[in-house]
C-alpha cells in the first residue's frame, strides 16, 4: 500500500464471498460482486465527501495486510476495493512530511 494511504486514520476494506456470489449468479458472479464492490465503494466516497472528510477510493490490493487481518484468501473471499478516508491537513500541516 502506498505510504500516503497507509497514514490515513481509516481504511475501510470491501471483501465479498465469492462462493456465495457464485452460487447466487452462477458465471456472472464474480463481475457481480466486483459491480456491487464498486457501487458500495461509490456511495461511501460520496458520503464521505458530503460529511467534509478526506476520502480516496484504492483499487488493485495487495493481498499481504488483508490477509492476515481479515482473514482473506483470495480464493472463496476475495479483497476488490478499499476506501482511505480521515480529515484533510492543511498546507502548513504538509510542509513536514
């Protein structure tokens, strides 16, 4: 994850059951879960922005950290998207890092 992500004060992970998305939408279930990943992802964005807080969707995971905290495996859960969200830093608050 890159390092601007990783300092965010919430990531929030959105996994899916790929079995059970299988079962419900046979062939199409993994593009269902992705679709509804994205829909999920979209709304909590929009949210976020409406309430003033800093929010960046995150695609292409890795799949080390949610892993082994969540307990995916990338065959029957699958990790799709992230959301890393907290309060926005003003210019002088950047000048540090």
């Amino acid at each position: 994850m890159q390092p601007d992500f990783a300092r965010a004060p919430i990531i929030l992970w959105i996994a899916g059951h790929l079995d059970c998305a299988s079962a419900l939408y046979g062939k199409e279930g993994h593009r269902q879960l992705l679709q509804t990943a994205g829909i999920s992802l979209h709304r909590l964005w929009t949210t976020c922005l409406s309430l003033d807080l800093s929010a960046c969707p995150i695609a292409g995971l890795m799949p080390g950290p949610p892993k082994s905290t969540l307990g995916i495996d990338g065959a029957k859960t699958i990790n799709t998207l992230a959301l890393a969200l907290g309060f926005t830093t003003g210019p002088e608050e950047n000048r540090n890092e």
